[in-house]
C-alpha cells in the first residue's frame, strides 16, 4: 500500500441531488497529517488505517486506529485525529451525503460513531483502493456509478464490520434512539431540552451531560447543526424553494433567524451558499 501518492477525488453532490447516495469525496493519503474539526465535516465521513496506527477523538474520548478498523462520524460532529506516537499512517477516506443516507444506514444496521473492526482477509480492507483504481478509468458524468460504489462500500461494512463496543462511547446505546428521533422531527420547532430528555426519559441534565462527554455539545446545539446540515441539503436540491419555506421545514420559527443561524455556522448567507452550489 506504501507505493501508492496520494489519491483524492472529489465530487459535487449538488449535481446529482436526486439521488438517495451521494458520494463526496474519497481518498488515500499515504502519510496523515493531524486533523482538526471542531465544527465537524459536512457529509458523513469514514476514516479507515490502511497502514500504521492514528487515534481519533470526539466528545470526550479517544479510539485508536490500528489496521483493520475503521470510524464513520455523523456530519458536523466535531472531532480531530492524528498519527499516534509520531509513526506514519496511512487512510482511506470515504465522505458521502445524500436523502435517503441516514435511512440507509439505519437499513444496514450501521450505528454513527461507531468503531468498527474486521478480519485481514475481509473485503473491506482492500475495497476503497479498489474504487480509487476504477475512478481512475472511468468517467461518472451523473454520479450513478459512485452512488452505487457507496452503497455497495456499506454493504460490505455492515457484513463484514464488527462494531468494537469496548471503544465506542457507552452513551452512544443510550443516545441512539433520540438521534433516529432528531432526524424525523428536526422540522419541529417546539422541540426544547426538556422534550429531547423525555424521550430518552432522562432528566435535561443528565442529558447534556451525556451529549458533552459524547459530542463536546449540548443537545440543542447538535439539534442546531442537523437542521443546518438539512437545510443545506434542501438549498441545494431545491432551488425553485423560497428560503423562508426551507427555514419552515428545517425547525426554524421564521426566515430571519434561520438566516442568522445560517450565517453563524457556515459564515454565508442561504442565499450565497445557494449560489455556490
């Protein structure tokens, strides 16, 4: 794997925003420079040692990555990863969004912010350099081609990917089905600390304990970030929609302040980012 430079592909999910898999970018980078994301990454990201040993944090807590692991994060948790003890790793990178993406996941039993682990043999380990040599020859015009590649990538991971319970944060099993609850009702803007802790039936306190020690964030905030990460999805998708009726379908109670949010995490207006994409 040492012979291969380094390898990056990036494409425009904004092209193709019908389809229910979108591919983002994808990736080898033969020596791994240390990352930091305190605001997170826009898709839903997966981070996998080729060679060598990295170690990756969010929340509270650090997992290592030794060959045969792998990490897939949520779009806009924050995190940071790195070499561990100053030895040279190398990853494959995976960075996918679409519609129907959490859906999907969900379908395959694939959990976010999951470690995951697998025999050498297993074909998750040679997969994504596989897809980086078919990019190589073809040209997807339409993002069919990737679209299925992402599936295909989390088909594997869900057959062959063991979760690694003993590194994954234990808040994640309690956290979960509040998370599934957030991405059908983010829409919703009487939603409160108090309502996300009676789901979990919890006190507000605990809860945010446990989103702080789990995401470095306080429940609303990462509520905050979803309706962000799905407006853009609607700005980009739907361009005949008027802002103030993608504010609406995101949980905003009016155009002006889903402007300001807007504007406070990704430093643009809507309109701008509608622009750019």
């Amino acid at each position: 794997m040492s012979s291969r430079a380094f390898t990056r592909f990036v494409f425009s999910p904004a092209a193709t925003p019908d389809l229910p898999l979108l591919l983002e970018s994808v990736g080898y980078n033969p020596n791994q420079e240390k990352i930091a994301r305190p605001d997170g990454y826009p898709y839903y990201h997966w981070l996998q040692t080729a060679e060598g040993e990295g170690e990756l944090t969010f929340g509270s807590g650090t997992v290592p990555l030794p060959p045969g692991s792998g990490i897939l994060l949520p779009p806009d948790m924050p995190h940071a990863y790195e070499a561990k003890r100053s030895s040279n790793w190398e990853t494959y990178y995976l960075t996918f969004g679409g519609a129907a993406a959490g859906s999907i996941l969900a379908a395959f039993g694939i959990r976010e912010a999951a470690l995951f682990r697998w025999e050498a043999e297993a074909p998750l380990t040679p997969l994504l350099g596989q897809l980086l040599n078919k990019l190589d020859r073809i040209q997807d015009l339409f993002g069919l081609e990737t679209s299925t590649e992402v599936y295909r990538f989390l088909a594997v991971l869900s057959q062959f990917g063991q979760v690694s319970s003993s590194a994954v944060p234990r808040n994640m099993e309690k956290l979960g089905p509040l998370l599934a609850w957030m991405e059908q009702e983010y829409g919703n803007p009487d939603i409160g600390l108090d309502t996300l802790a009676e789901v979990v039936e919890m006190s507000g306190r605990h809860l945010s304990k446990l989103f702080q020690q789990t995401f470095g964030i306080a429940p609303y905030s990462y509520l905050t970030h979803m309706r962000i990460h799905k407006a853009k999805e609607h700005l980009a998708s739907e361009p005949g929609v008027t802002v103030a009726a993608i504010a609406g379908k995101t949980g905003f109670r009016d155009a002006s302040h889903f402007v300001a949010t807007f504007r406070k995490h990704t430093g643009m207006t809507p309109q701008q980012f509608r622009r750019l994409h």
